[in-house]
C-alpha cells in the first residue's frame, strides 16, 4: 500500500509539473504571436508635450483642440485672447455660440472630411474669421484613440477691409472723374449748338470748361502721387532735409493767396534749422498741402500760423521736430476727424469742390509722414480753429548720411 501510495503521489507532482510547464510554454507562443506594446518613457512623453505646447503657443491665429463631445481640451493664447470665455474642459459652447462652427464640428466628427466656415464677431470691433474645422487623431489622447477636431481661425479682417477700400476707391475715383466729364460734355454740346453764335455764353463756358479740365488734372496728379507714395511708403528717406527753409519756402509761396483772401500767415521758428531724414519734394508737399487747406477752409478766422519745435517722443524718448498749422476758422466737429485722412473724405463737400479740392490732399500727408516714419495729428474744435501737427524724426549728424540738395 505504502509503495502504491508513493507511485501514486509522484505521478500526481509530474501532472502538476507538466502542466505548470505547458502554460509557460503556451505563454511564450502567445507573447510572440501577440505585437509588443513599448510604452514610452515617461520623459520623452513630457518632452513632446512641451514641444507641442510651445509650438502651439507660436502660431499667431487662433487654434483650438476640442474632443468628440465639444469640450475644449487645449488652446493657445491667441484663441484665449479672442474668446476670453473659453476654458479648458468646459464645452466649446460657451465662449463659441456660433451654430455653423458648432455643426461643422459634428460634420467632420461624422464624415472625417475637413471642413471651411465663417465667423463674424461684432464686439469691440468687427472682424471676420475663416474657420477651417478637422478631424486630428490622438492615440494616446483623451478618447481612447478616436478623433479628436481642431479648429484653425484664419483672420480676414484686413483682407475684406482692404477689398472694400479697393472697391469704394473705385467708386469714388470714378464719381469724381464723371462728374467733371459730364459737364464738360454739357458745354461743348452747348456751344455745338444753341450757343454757337453767342460770343459772350462761349467765353463763360469755355471758362468754366477749363476749370472743370484744370479739376481733372489735378485728381489724376494726386492718384498718382498718392501710387507713387504707396509703393516706397515701406522705404525709409536716407538724405537730410532742412525743414524750417521747407517751411519758409511754402509760407512765401502762399502769402499772394493768403492775401488774396484777407488772411495773415506767418512763421514761428525759433531755431535756424530742423533737420530731419526726408525727401525734399514729399516734405514740400506736406507742408504746401497743410498751408493750402489752412488758408482755404480756416481762413476765415484771419490767422495761419505755421509753427516748428523740438520736442522728445514719450514713447521712445527720441528726439522729434513739430511741425504745426493753425488757423482760427470754423474748427472740425469731433465725427469728422477720424476719417479726415480717408480718400475722397469731405467735411462739406461743396465746399471743398468750390476750392478745387480734390479730397486726396490729407490722404497724401498721412502716407508720406508715415513713410518719414512720423505722425499726423489732427486737433480741433468747432468754431475754436484747427491744429495740424506732423511729428518727425529730428536728425542727429551721421557720416553715413548724405545732405540733400
């Protein structure tokens, strides 16, 4: 019994080893039958994280990261600042309540294509938004491995503004140009027909004709002007110019029309010289058309003063030199001022034909104080006159730069 007992327990350890052997053995078929998950170091995770992160934070247009449910997972400051409500793990919902965004999300979700829509914001200002919606695969994200979308804004604010410029400019260029055209054609029908014989009426019409020509001319100088100016509005003026003998030159050059309309102008400039890196014919042109519009449309306060000083920039605390005109005229109504630079912008613009304006003058200042790396300031008050300030760059002597003639 005893040596049954014993053969009987030692076949009962040889099944028990067997068996143990036969599960390492299957064990070992099924890891290499099985493909091998390497789990990423811990740091090498972190590391790309942060690489993300900073690239993220460097696109200047604003993205955002939402998972399959809406709820914001990452966004960068761009977006932040865009939309101020959007926060992480909140639906996209709350700070975007735009239906066209949010369906376009559920869109790429259902079908995987990607996708383009609109967004338009009103508050503080109104921009425009191209949002391209798609869908972004994350294995080791939130979801488990499904798509998660990413919203691209691309800004078209600019684009669509400059558009409407280009387009209201079209419009206005070919106003002020019919207009002239439209008279002109009066009159020569005039003087073809009923005025044929009539020597006194075609003196008169052929007056006013040339006039009317004279008014075209001068559009079509400025709209060049105004090109020329645009294309090098990027290049910086590298010779020196003396400013006070600008200012002298242009307040000799309208004392006959000043006269002429019982207006006092004069000069107040302490110093000899304001030098400043310039071109002599577009500084001439600043200040010719800054004197012109003061004694045309301030001259009726009887006084133009054109004004030079040296002052110190406060936000670079570099030297500038002002140059000013003021007259004690009607003055400006405060609406009006923002838009004085515009093209083809009138106050009143009657008048302003009547003085053979051509609503570019102040449009012309602005781009060339710009390229001067300068600035307009437009100051004034109704029935308290008007104040015209272009702050320049003052010169400090340089050998690397050349005196203009």
């Amino acid at each position: 019994m005893i040596s049954v007992a014993g053969v009987r327990g030692d076949l009962d350890v040889l099944t028990i080893a067997a068996g143990a052997g036969a599960m390492i053995a299957g064990g070992l078929v099924g890891s290499l039958s099985r493909p091998r998950m390497v789990a990423l170091p811990e740091a090498t995770t972190r590391e790309r994280h942060s690489i993300a992160e900073a690239l993220l934070a460097n696109i200047p247009d604003p993205v955002i990261l939402v998972d399959r449910r809406s709820v914001v997972i990452e966004v960068n400051p761009a977006a932040r600042t865009l939309l101020p409500a959007l926060k992480l793990k909140h639906p996209l919902s709350f700070a975007l309540r735009t239906p066209d965004v949010l369906d376009g999300i559920e869109e790429v979700l259902r079908t995987g294509a990607a996708l383009k829509t609109l967004y338009t914001t009103r508050v503080p200002t109104e921009r425009a938004f191209e949002v391209q919606i798609g869908a972004l695969p994350m294995p080791d994200g939130p979801g488990g491995g499904q798509p998660n979308v990413v919203l691209f804004l691309r800004d078209l604010t600019a684009a669509r503004r400059l558009e409407a410029m280009r387009v209201d400019f079209v419009a206005n260029a070919s106003h002020e140009l019919r207009t002239p055209l439209a008279s002109l054609l009066g009159f020569i029908e005039t003087l073809q027909g009923p005025a044929r014989g009539d020597a006194p009426a075609r003196e008169k019409f052929l007056g006013i004709m040339k006039a009317q020509a004279q008014r075209m001319t001068r559009l079509i100088d400025d709209l060049l002007s105004l090109s020329r100016i645009e294309l090098r509005e990027h290049v910086p003026p590298t010779q020196i110019v003396d400013l006070g003998q600008i200012a002298r030159q242009m307040v000799d050059m309208q004392g006959p029309l000043a006269r002429e309309r019982g207006v006092n102008i004069t000069l107040d400039a302490p110093d000899a010289s304001y030098p400043v890196l310039g071109e002599r014919d577009e500084l001439v042109r600043v200040v010719e058309n800054l004197v012109e519009n003061a004694v045309k449309y301030g001259g009726s306060g009887g006084i133009v003063v054109v004004g030079l000083e040296r002052s110190i920039r406060s936000a670079s605390g570099k030297p500038q030199i002002a140059l000013s005109v003021r007259d004690e005229g009607p003055g400006i109504a405060p609406e009006h001022i923002p838009r004085l630079t515009e093209r083809f912008y009138r106050v009143d613009v009657a008048s302003s034909r009547q003085q053979g304006g051509t609503g570019l003058g102040l449009a012309i200042v602005k781009h060339i104080v710009n390229r001067h790396r300068g600035k307009l300031v437009i100051e004034s008050e109704p029935d308290r006159g008007t104040i015209v300030r272009a702050l320049l760059p003052e010169h400090r002597p340089n050998n690397d730069v050349a005196p203009s003639a």
